[in-house]
C-alpha cells in the first residue's frame, strides 16, 4: 500500500506541468516515476528488510500463509500501478492500445525488484505465488481496459488497526506507519462495481457503488497451525456493503483531480455486512 502512494504521488506531479510538449512528455513521466519508484523502494527495504538483512536467494512458497490477504494486495497494488501508469502514457503520443499495453505490463514488472529482495531475505523467498497475484492485478486493469474503455471494477483498499500487532510487533508492524504496510489482520481488500456503468440508463445515483471485501482476522503467525499451536483461532472475514465512486465528482482543478485519483484507491467507512465462521453481523461504519 505505501509502495503504491508513494509512486502515485511522485508520478502524479508530472501532471502539474501545463506547458509540458507533448514530445516530452514521456521523459517527464520516466524522470517523476523513477524518482517515486526510488524513493518507495527505499521507504519499502527500510520498513520490512531492515531488521532481517539479506542472505542467499531463494524461492519460498507462500500460498498457504497469512489466509491469502497478502497476495490482495499484491493486485491491488499493480491494478493501481497500471491505473497511474495509463493516465500518464495516454497524455503522451502512444497510441491508447499501447498506453494499456504498457501500463499493464510495466506495473507487473515494477514489483519484480520486490520479489527479488524477498528471494535474498532470511525470512522470505521468491514466490511464484506474489508473481500470479501481481499479474492477476495488472491483467484486471488490462481486460476491463480493452473490453469497456473503462474501469468498471475497482481494486480498493481500507485498514483499521488492531490489537494484534502488539503481539509480535517484529512481523505485524510496530506503529501505524508500519502496520498498514505490514498488520493483514486490519487489511480489507475490495472489488467495487460501478453500477452506473453496467447501466447507464438507469437513475440509481452515479457515485453509488456496491463493494465486495475479503480479509482475515487473528493472524498472529503466517500458517493456520502456526496459530492453533499459540492459541489463535484465525478466519477469513467476507464483506458486503456501499460504496462511493470519487470519480464522478468533477472538477477544473488538477491538484484536486489527482486527490481524488489517489483517494479512489480507498474504500471510504461506509454501511457493511460481514460474514464469517461466526454468522452475520452488520457494521454501521466498517473500514
């Protein structure tokens, strides 16, 4: 999550340059977007490298850990990443199939460093499976792009903190900086529906969205027998509720277009069912 704002704010200044030439609009993007991108990874090694260090490479499989919350946000982040990425490239004179091209493919290939200095970490490895979750991201950008020259489904993210962290504040985060980087128990991941778009002649208001969340809750450790052995029971968490599409909200100022751009990465606290092992019960606000 912070990898994927910090790039956005970084590449988003870019836009800012109203005298910009078209023809040069293209090195303007590379230089704020490797600025950003150099900048996150850095913020990225110090926050979760930091305390283990490096060791040889190494592949890991990770599938089974953490109730697949992680590999969300390993989607989340790339469908975001290609999102920032076709704004910018379509401001340039590539083509609108080689701006969704592009922007897919680089946002997949931007996580590889990650993936790379996860091989080389003690506690991690390269897994096949962040690989998948980061194409699968990208490819959810790619295939609403060509099919409706839109994005119809949005990859959201909301977060609240919670108790656990303190638990093993070395793994979940210590502080709320690093816990909403790190603590998957306070993660929700959502897929929001534009359903205005699916029906455009209806008069169902345009800002409303329907939202379906996953998350997981007292993961203390990674592996579910991890857990039982320390005494945590840990479960998936699945959500129903409203959303709000800032998108629709239209403005002649860019500084405010880009907020609102950013914030659509956001599900907002709104109205929400959640199911889980336990039953149904309904949050007023949930986030």
């Amino acid at each position: 999550m912070l990898l994927c704002l910090t790039f956005l704010l970084a590449q988003a200044l870019s836009s800012f340059g109203q005298d910009t030439l078209p023809d040069h609009r293209l090195k303007h993007i590379a230089l704020y977007g490797g600025i950003g991108y150099a900048t996150s990874m850095v913020v990225l090694s110090q926050a979760w490298y930091k305390e283990q260090g490096f060791d040889r490479f190494k592949f890991f499989n990770d599938n089974a850990e953490w109730k697949q919350v992680d590999k969300f946000g390993h989607s989340f982040t790339t469908y975001n990443f290609s999102r920032v990425n076709y704004e910018l490239l379509r401001q340039t004179q590539l083509s609108d199939h080689s701006a969704i091209v592009w922007s897919s493919a680089l946002s997949t290939l931007l996580l590889l460093p990650v993936e790379i200095l996860d091989g080389f970490s003690p506690d991690f490895g390269f897994s096949y499976g962040d690989m998948i979750a980061n194409a699968a991201g990208s490819g959810l950008f790619f295939i609403q792009q060509k099919a409706w020259k839109e994005q119809r489904i949005k990859m959201k993210w909301s977060f609240h903190e919670t108790s656990l962290a303190g638990q093993r504040p070395e793994i979940l985060g210590s502080g709320l900086l690093e816990e909403l980087l790190k603590d998957y128990n306070g993660q929700t991941y959502w897929l929001s529906f534009d359903t205005h778009a699916f029906s455009k002649e209806s008069r169902f208001p345009k800002w409303l969205n329907f939202a379906l969340g996953y998350g997981a809750q007292n993961m203390v450790f990674a592996r579910d027998s991890q857990n039982a052995v320390a005494g945590f029971e840990n479960f998936r968490q699945y959500y129903l509720g409203v959303d709000f599409d800032l998108s629709y909200i239209k403005t002649d100022k860019k500084w405010l277009r880009v907020l609102l751009f950013m914030a659509d990465m956001i599900r907002l606290p709104a109205p929400t069912l959640e199911i889980n092992k336990n039953g149904i019960k309904g949050h007023l606000l949930y986030y």
